[in-house]
C-alpha cells in the first residue's frame, strides 16, 4: 500500500521540531481539530451503522469489547515483570495500549479510501468500544491489591472523558439523524482530509518533544513502543478473520489493536490513577509507538491484512 500524502505532514512536523524550528500552533488550535476528527469518525459510523444495522453487529460489537479488556491484561506483566515499573506505572501505561488512537485510526481510513479500498463502514462503534474497556481494567490491576474499586464511580468518571463523549455522541447523532446528517457531510467529510493533515503536522511536533524527554528506562519503552504494535496488531489481525471481516475491515482491526492511546486515556489515568508517573504512557505511545504506526507500522500491516483475507 503507498504511503497517502498526509504522512508527508507528521514528517514535516517531526523534522522541523527536531531541526530546531519554531514552528507552533496557537494554543487550543490542535484540541479543536481533535474535537473535529472524533465527531466526523463518530457521525460518519453513525450513519454508515444505521444503514447497516443488525445482530451480528451487536454480537460484534461485544467481542470488541472483549478484546479491548484482553489488550491491556498482556501487556501489563511485561510492564512489570520485565520492565521493573511499579504496579500503579504499569496499569497506567497498558490502558494506554488497550486502548485506540484516533488520530492512527483516521489516518488509516484515509489509506484505504485513496486506495480505493472497501471496508466496514460502521468501524467507528468498535472505535467507540476500544475506547474505556482499559481504563477499568488499568484501574482493577492498580488496585488489586488493596484499595476498594468503586465501579459506579469509576465508570461515571470514565463516560464522562472528552473522548467517549464526543465519538459516542457523534455516533447517536449520525444513527439518529441518518439522511438529515449528510448535510453536514459538507463539513465533515470533505474537509477531514484537509483537518487530519494539520493534525498529523501537530502531532509530529508533539512526538519530536517526547522523543527528546524519552530518558529514563528509554531501551525498555523503545522496544515495548514498538514490540507491543506488532504482537497486538497480530492478535487483532486473526481476530478480524475470525470474524469473517474483508481485507479492509481486517486492517483496521489491526491498526486499531496496534495503535496507543494519546488523548482519551492520558486524561483519565490523571483522574483515575493520579498517583501513577504518567509520563511514561504518554512518552511511549505518542513518542515511540504513534510515529512507528504512522511511518513503519502501517505498510506490514497492509500486508498481513492481505495476507489473511487470502486464507480460504
């Protein structure tokens, strides 16, 4: 698969910050394009869910979920067992690889359709679903040990996150409003391409500055930034085979079981774990594990997806 024009943005940024330029968005600029990106994936899955809508989507939508509990429960012994970190560190950082990234998802949608290349279009329910199931589980293996788990209280803190709010609301309003929505598609569809490429040139600044913090434990968190991608983005591959999904919806599974969290589960854990060093989930997935997706990541697991939807 040929790399799409919108990475060339990531590049852009990534470079001039480490080149030294001075080079900046205004303050508030990239939490308002985020905002925009999560409500166009959630009301263009809303109105693609809504014209599909079935039983098999809700029996789909549940193992979804099931993988988003899984994702964080293996990498949280490596986190501790071979990396050292304590028990609060790491259950901070492995819900932030249970959980998506919005901006890796985005970018490869835009893959598969300058590709030209179908897919599941109601994909932004799972995105939704793959959003909070780590948060609980981060929560659960910090406090195992001690401490008492208040489930109403956790998970209220939890819906209420920016990110679950606006990518489930866009998502209702898209399934509710159906052929009313595509008057915003103006809005939301034609410019996505156009928003998500400032946004990468945003997060390629943001993940230069990262990488220049990235010193404590920083052979550790390179190879688990990369290492962990690959394993989950393999579970996530034969997961959507499983599920009888075409070679485009087998991708996404992959990137999105590949891809860490950088928005939706940094603000949580602060809420939910503040005890917990957060920098290190932080550094790692938008350092480290955001650029290998972008620039290496994306192209194998194109590969892999082909590859799979070939087995008879």
């Amino acid at each position: 698969m040929q790399i799409d024009v919108i990475v060339l943005f990531f590049l852009l940024g990534f470079v001039a910050k480490l080149i030294g330029s001075n080079l900046r968005f205004p303050d508030g600029f990239h939490h308002s394009i985020s905002i925009f990106l999560m409500l166009a994936i959630g009301i263009k899955g809303g109105i693609a869910l809504s014209e599909n809508f079935s039983t098999s989507i809700l029996i789909q939508a549940g193992l979804f979920t099931l993988l988003g509990l899984a994702l964080p429960f293996m990498a949280y012994p490596v986190l501790k067992l071979v990396g050292g970190f304590e028990k609060k560190d790491s259950a901070a950082i492995a819900a932030h690889f249970g959980s998506v990234s919005i901006g890796t998802y985005a970018v490869a949608v835009a893959l598969l359709e300058s590709q030209n290349v179908a897919y599941e279009a109601y994909f932004p329910l799972f995105v939704v679903l793959l959003e909070f199931p780590a948060m609980f589980i981060a929560v659960f293996l910090a406090k195992e040990a001690g401490g008492k788990l208040q489930l109403g209280e956790l998970s209220q803190q939890i819906l209420k996150n920016e990110s679950i709010v606006l990518l489930f609301g866009g998502l209702l309003i898209g399934f509710v409003a159906q052929a009313q929505a595509v008057k915003l598609m103006p809005l939301f569809n034609d410019m996505f391409y156009g928003v998500l490429a400032l946004f990468l040139l945003a997060m390629g600044i943001d993940a230069a500055d990262k990488v220049k913090l990235l010193k404590q434990n920083s052979v550790f968190l390179i190879a688990f930034g990369t290492l962990t991608p690959v394993i989950n983005g393999l579970v996530g591959g034969v997961f959507g085979y499983l599920l009888g999904f075409s070679v485009g919806g087998i991708f996404l599974t992959i990137v999105l079981s590949a891809s860490a969290s950088y928005i939706a589960v940094p603000i949580a854990m602060r809420t939910l774990l503040p005890d917990a060093n957060h920098s290190f989930g932080m550094t790692t997935s938008l350092g480290i594990t955001f650029p290998f997706n972008i620039l290496a990541g994306m192209p194998v697991y194109w590969l892999f997806a082909h590859w799979l939807s070939k087995i008879a």
